[in-house]
C-alpha cells in the first residue's frame, strides 16, 4: 500500500518509523511518503492559513497551497505506481477513463477532521483494502471547504473523525488511522491471527469489547490469574473470555449492548447475559437492564 501525507508538521508523523508500521515499510508493505505542505506556498512567510470568511474565531488553512499539493501528490503517486505496474489494483480516477484509455489511478484522500464520520474497524477494513491513500490533515479551523469539494471530483474522499474530542490537528488522527489500517494489511501482523478477536472485529466477537488478559507468574503480588485459564479446558476458557466480555461491555459500552441480538447467543450465554441483569426487551427488540427499567 502506497500512503501520502501532505502536512505543515512532517516531524509529527515521526513514529511511523517505529514499531509495527515502521517494520511494516521496511518489509516493503507500506510506501510512506510525507510532503511538507509549505514547499507549496508561493510568499515569502510561506503562508498556509487565512481569517475566515463571515468572521470567527481562528484561522483558515488557504486552497492554493493544498490544490498544489494535492497535484503534486497525484502526478507522483501515479507515475511512480505506474512505473511498478500497479495501475490496475488501486481505485480508477473518479468519472473514469474513456474507452481504450488505461486508467490513471488516483488515491482515497482522507480527510481527518472532528466533523467526519466516525473512524471505525469497519472502515479502516474498508481502507486497508485500497491500494493507494493520501492524508490531509489539517490545522486550525480547517482546510477550506472548495479543496474537498474539488478533490472529490478527482477521487474519493472520506472525512473521518477518531473520536469525540478536539485535537490541536490532524496528524495524531493519522498515526492513529494509519496504525489501525497498516496491521489488517496481509503479513504485517506476525501471527495471521492475531486480529481475529479483536474487539470490533467482525464476526464472531462484533460489538464486544475484549475480556481481561493474563500472563506468568499464576501469582503476583498476591493476585491469582482466574483458575479456569490455568485448567487446559479450551472450551470452559473460550466460554469464559466471552462471558467477561459481556460485563466489559456491559460497563463500559451499553451503546454496544443495544445493538446484540438474542439469538447471536446460545443458552448458556443467555443466562451469564441475566446474571449480568440483562433481559431481551421483546417489544423494544434489544437486551436490557434492570437499571434502564428503573429509570423509565
Ligand atoms: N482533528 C481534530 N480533532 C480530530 C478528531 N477528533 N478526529 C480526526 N481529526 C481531528
């Protein structure tokens, strides 16, 4: 996968050399290329920002510096996936090419921003399948709207947001996305299973959070690990991370809760899910507390 970050703070993205993501592109498996967006000003103060039209606080990230880049990163990722002979994997240039033209490939462009959708396992699976991302991270109030809106003429763009709260910018939400998307890619990961019962993962463990983990000593500082995983009992063990998983997500996540059907359940785990005071509300369709009755 071929990844472009366009950004005034290169220096922040730093830890993309470390750890998973680092190996990662010196394995090859990941083709980072970080662009310092002020080599795309054209004044002597190389200005990236502006006040705001209609008034407000803070300050505007202008569009001519951003357009340039995005060309810029454009023309260089195509020729140099071109030149690899990728240009069939990746995303086709929005609007097509017409018969007979081979299509020039352009990259998803995502746009971190607290006003996005929600960055979620679903669709940082959904990223890791593109061949080819570019990030526009952005500092104070924001990028100007009219840079989007053209770059989603030229390729898809997805605004996203990693969570409920403010950061001073974007380049922490790209670590974070980067992160999240470079360990579903094939081979990154050194055990191929590792991501299987992730909480969020799709499938057998969806809309649970993970249980509790344990390693050596069986006893540390007086604690002991819970009998059941020291038993040898695959399916006792199994049965137990999930039911732990339950009152995890019971505590931390109800929003999650409201979203379990009763038959993803067997009868066992109907039960652990009653002993955690939750009953299937037939009539409202989800499981519920004795609390949420309490308070209606
Ligand atoms: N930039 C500032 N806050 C952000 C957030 N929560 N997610 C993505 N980008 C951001």
């Amino acid at each position: 996968m071929r990844i472009d970050v366009v950004t005034i703070f290169p220096e922040y993205l730093e830890p993309l050399n470390v750890s998973l993501v680092g190996k990662a592109r010196a394995r090859g498996q990941l083709d980072v290329h970080l662009h310092d967006l002020r080599s795309w000003t054209t004044d002597v103060h190389r200005t990236v920002d502006d006040t705001p039209y209609g008034g407000g606080p803070g300050m505007v990230m202008k569009p001519e510096p951003w357009g340039a880049a995005l060309d810029a990163v454009l023309a260089e990722g195509a020729e140099a996936l071109a030149a690899d002979g990728d240009a069939a994997v990746g995303d086709a240039a929005v609007g097509d090419a017409a018969d007979g033209d081979v299509a020039v490939q352009v990259p998803t462009l995502v746009v971190p921003t607290p006003s996005g959708r929600p960055f979620t396992q679903e669709l940082a699976q959904e990223l890791a399948g593109r061949s080819w991302l570019a990030f526009a991270p952005a500092r104070y109030e924001g990028i100007d709207r009219r840079v989007i809106e053209e770059a989603a003429t030229r390729m898809p763009v997805v605004e996203a947001s990693i969570g409920d709260y403010v950061l001073a910018g974007g380049e922490v939400a790209v670590l974070v996305m980067v992160e999240a998307i470079a360990r579903l890619l094939p081979g990154v990961l050194g055990n191929a299973e590792s991501h299987r019962d992730d909480s969020f993962a799709p499938g057998a463990m969806a809309d649970l959070l993970e249980g509790p983990v344990y390693t050596k000593p069986a006893e540390w500082r007086g604690r002991e690990v819970p009998e059941v995983l020291l038993s040898g009992h695959h399916g006792k063990i199994a049965r137990w991370r999930r039911e732990q998983a339950f009152a995890r997500t019971l505590a931390h996540r109800p929003d999650l809760v409201a979203r379990w059907q009763q038959g993803a359940f067997d009868k066992k785990e109907r039960e652990a899910l009653s002993v955690l005071g939750l009953r299937w509300d037939e009539e409202q369709g989800r499981f519920r507390t004795t609390a949420d009755a309490v308070e209606e």
